[in-house]
C-alpha cells in the first residue's frame, strides 16, 4: 500500500466520522449524544474489521500465504518438468512402495 493510500483512507475515515455526526444531528440528537453515536459506530466499524483481520490471520487466508503456495507449486511443476521419463518412473515406484517416505530431487 502506498503513502499516499494511507493518507487518502485516513481522510475517508475521518469524514464518515463527520458525516456520521451530521446524520445524528440531523436525526434530532444533541452535539454530544450525536457525537457519541458517531464515535461508537466508529469504532464498532474498526472492530468488525480487525475481527474479520484476525479471522484471515487465524485460518491462513492472507495474500502472502496463497502467494507462497502458488509459489511452491509452482517450483514443484517445474522440477516435475525437467525430470526425464526414467526418474519420473522411479519417483512413481517410490511413492507406491512407501507413501510416507520423502522423495528427494
């Protein structure tokens, strides 16, 4: 994310603030009650979020951890290509004999 992302969502962040007061005033609620339901939607906002973050974080789901799996795939294709028919073989008969066994290339 870029610098000037962070500005521009920080920026956005703080007008929905603003505009949220100015909705609760407009729906007939004092300066400080509007500003107090302004600031609990708010921050009831910022949990939801680092709710949903930390739910990401828990079950793997995050960009870097699908780019490292893309990744190793992508490794093991290739090693896969560049084995000749013989070793391909060998590798299959390996496998059958002991599933659990590690197949080193």
């Amino acid at each position: 994310m870029r610098r000037i992302d962070v500005f521009g969502i920080g920026i956005g962040v703080f007008l929905a603030g603003g505009g949220l007061f100015l909705a609760f005033r407009v729906l007939g609620l004092d300066g400080i009650s509007a500003g107090i339901w302004s600031q609990a939607v708010m921050v009831g906002g910022i949990v939801g979020w680092l709710l949903t973050y930390l739910f990401r974080v828990v079950t793997h789901n995050m960009t870097l951890n699908q780019q490292m799996d893309d990744y190793e795939t992508a490794v093991l294709q290739k090693c896969l290509e560049e084995l000749s028919p013989e070793e391909i073989a060998t590798l299959q008969a390996q496998l059958e004999e002991d599933p659990s066994s590690e197949v080193e290339h």
